[in-house]
C-alpha cells in the first residue's frame, strides 16, 4: 500500500490494497452456519481493518440484513448462532481495508438444519 507521513512525521497509509477473499465454505448447523475462508499472510492483512459478516433470511429483504465485525486479523472463521432452523439465509464475508475500501462480497445461500 502507499503511505505517507503526517506532520508529525508519524506514518500515515494512504490507500489499503483489498485482498480477495479465498476458500469461503458456508457449513448450516442446527440453528446457525459455520463460516470458513483461507487464512491471510501477515503481507495482506497489513491494510485490513475488519472482516464483515452479513446474513439475512432469503425470503426478506435487504434492509433486514444483520452485521457482525471481525477486527481480528488472524481470523480464519466465524459461526453465526441462533438462527430459525430449516430457513433459507443469504450470507456474505468481505474483506474491508482501513480506509474503508472493500473487497468483493463472497455470498452464498444457506439452508440452517
């Protein structure tokens, strides 16, 4: 990434490099799904603010869309809990840099057991 040093001479990055999200799996479980995706070298989680987790169910819209944050840069997974069993949900994971740029949202639909 570009950085640049402030007036204070402390280091400023200027613009994080998004890194693609890779090996994403979506396991249902009973009342929740298990995410996985590849584990990122320390090189590209240098720029990385936080993973995003989004889910809704697949039958409502968009604006019922629940968030979870993940500022743990050696994060490699994350299970989403209590969730209605034997429904439909569409879930997503992205890369999100410090600068707020993101990667491209890796989404799947998923039938909880």
């Amino acid at each position: 990434s570009d950085v640049a040093f402030n007036y204070y001479g402390e280091l400023n990055r200027v613009n994080s490099v998004p890194i693609e999200i890779t090996g994403a799996t979506f396991t249902p479980t009973v009342g929740g799904i298990d995410l996985t995706w590849d584990e990122q070298t320390p090189s590209e989680t240098s720029d990385l603010r936080e993973f995003r987790i989004t889910w809704h169910k697949s039958s409502e819209e968009h604006n019922t869309l629940v968030k979870h944050s993940i500022r743990q840069r050696d994060a490699s997974s994350y299970t989403i809990e209590n969730l209605d069993s034997n429904t439909e949900y569409e879930v997503g994971i992205t890369w999100i840099g410090y600068d707020g740029i993101e990667s491209n949202i890796v989404t799947q639909i998923v039938t909880t057991l």
